[in-house]
C-alpha cells in the first residue's frame, strides 16, 4: 500500500515559489488500479515523482508497505526503487539498444548481493543465463517476442511503450507507474495498451498506479481515482462512485461532459438520472407521465461502461409548475433512481 500523508512540494525559484503539490493525503490500495486525474499543471507527475522519490518531497512523507521511503538512504532507496516501476509518455527508450537490450537493461544494473547480505526485499543480479530467460518471458507477456532484436527506431508508439512496460516490470515491482503513458498514442492502440495493464494488474498483482488528463482512460480500467487541482486532493472515491455523482466543481467539469452542463432548458428544471447498475423497477419517462402526470422532456442520454460496468445517464427538463418538478423528484426517488438536479 502506497500512502502520502500531508505531502507538500515546493519548487523555489527567484520569480516566486510553485507550489506543486499541497498537503496531499492520499492512500492507494494494493491491487487497485489508481488513476489520478487533473488539469495540465495540476500536480499529476509531480506527485508520482514523489512517490518513487524521482522528486523530494518538501514536507510530509511517501510510506511504502508500512516503511517512510522519504527517510531511506541511498543504498537503501536503489533497491526500494526496483519494487516501482514506470512508464512515460515518450518511452524513454535507449536508443541505440535493441528491445531484448532495453527489457534487460535493469537487470543487468541491479546490485550483486554481497555474501553476508540479509537483504531480502529486492532481486539482486541474477546470472546471465536467468536474465534472459527472464527478458524472454517479459516480450511473450508483451507480445514481442518476435521484435526481441529490433531497435526503437523500427517501432510504432504502442510497440515502443510495450518494450517499456516490459522493461518496468523486468526488476518484479509491486507498483508500476504510469505518467500520461497513452497520451501519445491513437485511441486503439491507447485501448490495447490499456488493456495490457490491466492483465498486468490482474495476472502479476501489480498495483497500477495512471496518471492521466483522459478520462476514457480512467472509465475503462481503473478501479479507484483521485481527482487533483491546484496542487491539492479535489475529490476521491471508487471510479463508478466519483463518475457517476462527481461532487467537487473540478470532478464535475471533467467528467460531466460540457454538452450537459450547456444544454438550454428552457421552460424546466433540469435532472440528471443516474443509472449506475442499481435495480430501477420502472420505466422512467412512461412512468412520470402516466402515474404522476409529468412531462419530461429529454435533453441528453448516454450509456458506456465504466470499470467494465454499464453505467448511464439521463438529463431530463421538468417544468416547475403544478409542482411537477416536486412529484417528479418523489417519483424518482419512490423508485430508487439516483439525480441531481445542480449539474
Ligand atoms: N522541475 C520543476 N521546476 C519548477 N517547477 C516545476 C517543475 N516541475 C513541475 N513544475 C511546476 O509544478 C506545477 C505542477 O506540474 P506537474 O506536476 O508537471 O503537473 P501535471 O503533471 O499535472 O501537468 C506546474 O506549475 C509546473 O510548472
Ligand atoms: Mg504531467
């Protein structure tokens, strides 16, 4: 479990000080897949540079599996690093390597274990024959394997980004970090990369920790996300919960499409149904209108899926004469629909 507790990260410079992150408190479940979501500039990669220390915290602490990571000393911070792995936008790849080089790249740094050694929470290097079978095992779980001595140069994004997950996940992290990893890349190849992850996640345990300004890529394989703005925690919840009654301003004007939130509605109130997987036991619309004589007028509607769940949602306009508005709300609420009527 990684846990931020009153994380702060102060940037100094002569034009005045960036606050990056402010008093964060955040806690990220193993085996949860984690997005964290925000505007450009909001904090996003600071914060994971924080959480494998690519970036000092100011003040408050990283705890790793019970340990303060922010006290640990060099040595003792080189092999915490190998328990988190991560990927960027841009790959980072080692140019004038081949792929199997690239994917092999950590083991062949990690320290050798000293003999007297009683460290026993991190791989050391292991013999050259072991590393490659390893490698070999990692392109097979990245589909790769026929790619093994091409050069970065001879690869598309996706096939760049999947040498680069291999290569994160060579040292066996626990945590794999993922800062705007997709953003470079076209909505398919975005999906199988995604999808990739998420068999990650449920085959090897790995705790998927994605940074993202996509919030497609947050519906469709995230568990749990954290909404940030202006260097602070907006809002935090399990992705069904913080998609479907996004409660803080930020939250709501990025996952609440703008066309909701614009559309007219003259001559009514507007509504915002929820239909988050709970049982509804009435056709809405038929149902305002023959039990309680109340004309809803539709102005939006959309179903996608959300952490693989079907998720939908309706914006209706009701007048609010002859307290329709009013029998329309007993209505829904009779009926166990969840709404919003400030959208
Ligand atoms: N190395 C740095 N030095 C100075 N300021 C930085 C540095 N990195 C980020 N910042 C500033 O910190 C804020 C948060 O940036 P960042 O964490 O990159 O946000 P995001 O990833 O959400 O776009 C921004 O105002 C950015 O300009
Ligand atoms: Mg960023």
């Amino acid at each position: 479990m990684i846990q931020l507790k009153h994380l702060t990260k102060i940037y100094p410079s002569k034009n005045g000080d960036t606050v990056a992150l402010n008093d964060i408190d955040l806690t990220i479940p193993d085996g949860s897949i984690f997005g964290i979501i925000g505007l450009s500039g909001a904090g996003k990669s600071t914060l994971v540079r924080c959480v494998n220390l690519l970036e000092r915290p100011t003040s408050g602490s990283v705890v790793i599996d019970g340990e303060d990571v922010t006290l640990a000393k060099q040595k003792r911070l080189n092999l915490l690093r190998k328990n988190i792995g991560m990927i960027f936008q841009n790959f980072n790849l080692l140019e004038q390597r081949t792929v199997a080089q690239n994917v092999r790249f950590p083991l062949d740094i990690a320290p050798v274990k000293r003999k007297n050694s009683t460290e026993n929470t991190v791989k050391f290097r292991a013999p050259k024959q072991e590393r490659e079978q390893r490698v070999k095992e990692l392109l097979e779980l990245v589909e790769l394997s026929d790619k093994a001595n091409a050069y970065p140069s001879q690869l598309s994004g996706g096939q760049k980004q999947r040498v680069a997950i291999a290569r994160a996940l060579a040292s066996g992290p626990k945590y794999l970090l993922c800062d705007e990893a997709t953003s470079a890349l076209d909505p398919t190849t975005t999906q199988s990369i995604l999808a990739l992850l998420k068999s990650i996640n449920e085959k090897l345990g790995v705790t998927v920790i994605v940074i993202t300004h996509e919030m497609k890529v947050v519906e469709s394989i995230c568990t749990d996300v954290a909404v940030i703005s202006n260097s602070r925690i907006a809002e935090t919840g399990s992705v069904r919960e913080v998609f479907s009654k996004p409660r803080s301003e930020i939250a709501k004007e990025l996952i609440i499409p703008d066309l909701i939130r614009t559309i007219n509605s003259e001559g009514g109130k507007k509504l915002r149904l929820i239909f988050a997987g709970e049982e509804t036991d009435a056709p809405v619309i038929s149902g305002l209108a023959l039990e309680c004589n109340v004309k809803a007028n539709i102005l939006y509607a959309d179903t996608k899926n959300i952490d693989g769940k079907p998720f939908g949602h309706m914006v209706i306009a009701v007048s609010e004469e002859d307290g329709q508005l009013e029998k329309a709300k007993q209505y829904l609420s009779k009926h166990n629909v969840q709404f919003e009527e400030e959208l």
